[in-house]
C-alpha cells in the first residue's frame, strides 16, 4: 500500500527539538513545580515524540540454527512440553531492554521442540501466532478442533480466541520436532488487549476432520451458504508444497522484480487480505548470484530461512544465514540481500496491523 501522502521527502524546517535545549533555571523549576501533580511538560519529552523518520532501538540481528539446536536438544531434559506449556527459545532483539523480549518491539519469535509422546496442553489468547515448520515427522497442531499435521516448511496460522494444542505422535525414538512460532505479544501488550486461558484439559476435542478448513476454503470455492465476515479467519494451513509451487509458477511467468525476487503474500482465501489480523507473511524466491535493490518499510521484518545461504547487509550490519537461520531487519533500516545459493525467504512483520492503521510507509532505492 502506497503512502496517501509522502512523508519520505521532508521540507526544510525548524528545528522541533531547539525548545528543549538547555532548560532555563525557571523552567528547570517550573518542572519541580508540575511533576508532584503528574504532568510532563510536552515540549520536554518533544525529542522522544517528534522524530523526522521512524526510530528504532531495535538491532539487526541474526539466529544460527545450527548454534541454537543443541540447546533445543537440551531443553528436553530440563523441562517438559507440559511443565513448560510451550517449550521454546525466544528469540531477544539484543537492542531490547527492560521487560520487552520481543524480535522487535511488536512481534516475537521462537524455536519449539517437542518429543514423541508430548502434549504441549490446550489454551487460548488473544495474540495472532502461526508455526512454521522446520524439521521432524509426526507433528500436529489442532485448532478449534481440527488436527493439522505438519511437514517442512508449512506455515500454520493462529487466529485470535481459538482453543490449540500441539502433539508429537511419532513412535519412541522418533527423532524430536521443531518448528517457529510467532506472536504479536508486543503490539498485544502496547493496547493491553491481551487475554490468555488455559483449558480443563490437556487436549481440546477434536470434532473435526483433517483437511476440513483447508478442504473448504482453499480451493478457490466456498461454502455456497458462506458470507464473509471482517476479521473472519477460516483456513488455518498452507502446504509448503503448494506454496512453492505458487512461486515456481510466478517464476516461470514474471520477471525477477531487483527488489524481492519472485514473492508471494499468504492471503485468507475468503476475502484475499492477510492472512492473519496483525501480522503480514510472505514468501520468496531469490536466485543465485542475486543481490537485490536498497529498500526500506516501516514493518521491522523478520525472514527465516527455508532454503539457500546468503547475507543480508542491514546498514553497516552483515547477516550471513543458511536454512533454519532466522534474522530481522528493525524498521525503516536500509537493507539488500546478496544471494550465495538460491535461497527461499519466509518473512513476517506487523504490516498488516500498520497498513490497517494507516501506519505503513516503504521506500525504494537505487542500485
Ligand atoms: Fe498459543
């Protein structure tokens, strides 16, 4: 979504900040004077208010998978699925302090395993999250009653309010299964809107059968007694199969565009928005060799790395990833990926909620 108005060019102006500079002893004293009453001048906090561009104290930052997988392993032996409800590694933007742990300030990210046998129990919250599957047999998830068994590479969303668990059904001695999740614990926690129930019991019933939402919604036809309702999310998987094979398609077709490859938006099938409330997902195909445009968005975004190798230079920052590598891009920082082996980007980011806002804003460089 284009900017309604541009922002990105800004006219010379005043200084907003010069007010602030060097309190006068009388102001200095004006503020002792106002404080016991709990009010902040506004022309004192200005700096934290008035920025001419987005500001982040987020930090480009990278997750090597191969680093962080014996400690997944470990984690087995220290706590289980049920004791830990969700046995995962967070993902902390080491930009963050204080009681923020998010991947940016809005959105988190984690690693999760579980062992054959596990249950990880049944609850529900207001946040969005989805999974996206990394390695393993066995795995499912189940959402409002439906089993959603995964496989590598598949993204599994998470609408708000619905009742989940997770199960690993593999035999003993089955290799453990890990996956990514995510939430929007952050932008939850700014409108303090969150809601979180566990349920009576460590499974919520399954009613229906597998495949069914995925069955009705998601190819290309509806329930003819269906009528889309706003915020309505009723189709929970989306295949890696049958997404990539949607990029081999684009390829086959379009030029490569130099700023994202051949990408593709995950949409809800019912009305072609996002696929989740608040956060945007995508997928991308780049090929080797590749090094794309400059670009920016107000979206701090999260890519985690299906297939390939590669680096991804944020500012002055180096990212170098290879598959199951997870690495985020803070908001409005100037980035390009340089493409080592042909490689396929899962993204993520708050977009869908800043485009409902009318928050979101992109810009595009030149080579
Ligand atoms: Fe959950």
């Amino acid at each position: 979504m284009a900017a309604a108005f541009s922002l990105l060019q800004q006219p010379a102006r005043r200084d907003p900040m010069a007010s602030t500079s060097g309190a006068s002893q009388e102001q200095e004293a004006y503020f002792g004077r106002v404080a016991p009453l709990n009010l902040l001048p506004a022309w004192k906090v200005m700096p934290i208010y008035a920025p001419a561009e987005p500001k982040t104290p987020c930090l480009p930052a990278v997750w090597h998978f191969r680093e962080i997988k014996p400690h997944l392993l470990e984690s087995v032996r220290v706590i289980s699925a049920k004791e830990a409800e969700r046995r995962a590694l967070l993902l902390h933007n080491p930009g963050l302090t204080g009681a923020a742990h998010g991947i940016t300030q809005t959105i988190s990210g984690d690693y999760q395993i579980m062992l054959p046998g596990e249950i990880a129990p049944a609850h529900r919250h207001t946040q969005t999250a989805f999974r996206l599957f990394l390695e393993g047999d066995g795995a499912f998830t189940a959402i409002d009653g439906e089993k959603i068994y995964m496989k590598r590479g598949d993204l599994i969303i998470q609408p708000p309010g619905l009742w989940h668990h997770h199960g690993h059904e593999g035999g003993p001695g089955t290799p453990p299964v890990i996956w990514f999740d995510a939430l929007d614990v952050g932008l939850c926690g700014i409108f303090e809107s969150t809601f979180f129930h566990s349920f009576t019991q460590d499974e919520f019933p399954v009613t229906r059968p597998v495949g069914s939402t995925r069955g009705r919604y998601g190819s290309g036809v509806v329930p003819a007694s269906y009528r889309p309702q706003p915020l309505d999310y009723r189709m929970y998987a989306y295949p890696y199969a049958a997404t990539r094979g949607a990029l081999d398609s684009l390829r086959a077709t379009e030029a490569c565009d130099p700023y994202d490859g051949w990408k593709v938006r995950y949409v809800n099938p019912t009305t072609g928005d996002h696929a989740m409330t608040t956060m945007a997902a995508h997928l991308q195909i780049l090929p080797s060799g590749m090094t794309t445009a400059p670009y920016r968005s107000t979206d701090g975004a999260v890519f985690v790395v299906v297939e390939g190798h590669g680096r991804t230079v944020v500012g002055g920052t180096t990212l170098d990833w290879e598959p199951n590598d997870v690495f985020v891009v803070p908001s409005w920082q100037w980035h390009h990926h340089e493409i080592a082996g042909e490689a396929v980007l899962f993204s993520y980011s708050d977009r869908a909620a800043q485009e409902r806002l009318g928050l979101w804003f992109e810009e595009r460089g030149n080579r």
